[in-house]
C-alpha cells in the first residue's frame, strides 16, 4: 500500500504542533486529519477511522490516556496503530495501563522527534 492511501490523525492541543507535523506528513503522500484535544480527537477517529493516529499525552479537558482507553474499548479502536507522541513519562498510569496494551501502540518523546523521525515511524508502522 503506498502513503496516498493512508490517513493519519494528529490529536493534539498545540496548533503548531499539529501544523508542523501535519505539512511534513502531507508532503510524504499521507492524507492528514488534525483534531486539537482529546474529545475532539475521538470523536474524529471513531467516525474517521484513520490508518494511524498521533496522540498527544498531555491536553487539558480529556488527555491523551482518556482518549486511549475509551479508543481501545471501541472494535475499531481495539486495533488501531497508535503513537504516542509526548512529553509525559510515558510510565505505567494507575488508570490505564497503556505500555502493557496489547493493542499496536509506539511511543516517542516529543522533545528531540523531528518531523522527519514522525515520518519514517509512520511508515515503518505501517509497511
């Protein structure tokens, strides 16, 4: 399958962030969907259903762990790839046990990721 025929969904609450990683992602032939916070971001991805979805940890309202637990709770969801791309420890959280998942989830620091490295996850993940 070539990038044309994917979409990729970017949940997060910084414009900037969606905007630069969204032009990068759009320029390697991927179909981009951005949705600023976490309701915003499920509501998109259940009724979307991207190939792919970028989630930010850290968004006020409903953060990116709410978002996964109720995104894997769905059929669809269950097993959508996912990464996670934040800031956050990224540890084991009390609500959510979200690195024992055995749904397909990839985890990346936002600080020091370039759009580039976003990239060529995205396309490592899928094929």
């Amino acid at each position: 399958m070539t990038a044309e025929q994917k979409s990729i969904l970017i949940i997060d609450d910084e414009a900037l962030v969606r905007e630069l990683y969204s032009i990068k992602l759009k320029n390697a032939g991927f179909k981009v969907l951005e949705a600023e916070g976490g309701e915003k971001g499920l509501s998109t991805a259940l009724s979307e259903k991207p190939d792919l979805i970028v989630l930010d940890m850290i968004m006020p309202g409903m953060n990116g762990y709410k978002v996964l637990k109720q995104l894997r709770a769905d059929a669809w969801g269950a097993n959508v790839p996912v990464i996670v791309l934040s800031n956050d420890k990224l540890e084991k959280d009390d609500n959510l046990n979200i690195v024992d998942t055995t749904a397909p989830a990839y985890f990346l620091q936002k600080t020091g990721t370039t759009p580039a490295d976003l990239a060529a996850k995205i396309t490592s993940v899928l094929g």
